[in-house]
C-alpha cells in the first residue's frame, strides 16, 4: 500500500465516522406530547399548555413539527409532522390552549 492509498482510505473512514457536522442544511423534527388525562386537572395542565406554547414559539423557522395528546386515548395534531409557518404555529397553540384535561372534554378551568 502506497501513501496515497494510506491517505484515502484515512479520508473515507473520517467521513463515514463523522459524515457532516453542518446543521444549517439540516431538517429538524419535533414531536411534543402533552399529557391532557385526567390527573393533569387544575393548575398542572395549565402549566403544560404555557410549555408547549413557549416552546413551539421557539422553534426555528425551518422545522417540522406534531403535537400528539393523550389521556384515555391518544391524538395527533396533525396525520404526519408539518412545516413550521405562523398558520400551524397558530393551529398548534390553540390546541395547546384548549385546556381540556381528558378525551371525554370535560372542561375545567
């Protein structure tokens, strides 16, 4: 084996081990979940809502993202993840503002 060889097949290696460590070109996907069952009543689920709220405010412009909800059952935002806009962010934070502590709807608050 030549050096060239020795110094191609160090370069393959370094880039299988550490293929990119670029972020800019990267997609991001958030998937939140937020437990609205019953035992979340009162103040806890009020407090769970503001979170999500603030973090979903946070995200940066070029994610994709769901909120799923469970209690007795479970619920997705949306079918698949979607783009992070100001209609889905508004979508997003009335679910989150809903403030309903189980699937059965039964409001407090």
């Amino acid at each position: 084996m030549d050096i060239r060889e020795l110094k191609s097949n160090a370069i393959e290696r370094r880039n299988f081990l550490a293929p990119s460590l670029k972020f800019d070109d990267q997609k991001f996907e958030f998937i939140f979940v937020l437990d609205r069952s019953g035992s979340m009543k009162g103040d806890k689920i009020v407090l769970a809502s503001r979170a999500l709220v603030l973090f979903l405010r946070s995200l940066p412009s070029t994610c994709i993202f769901n909120v799923i909800g469970f209690g007795s059952r479970y619920e997705k935002l949306y079918a698949t993840s979607v783009q992070y806009s100001q209609n889905s962010l508004e979508q997003a934070t009335s679910y989150a503002e809903s403030k309903y502590a189980s699937f059965d709807f039964e409001k407090f608050g």
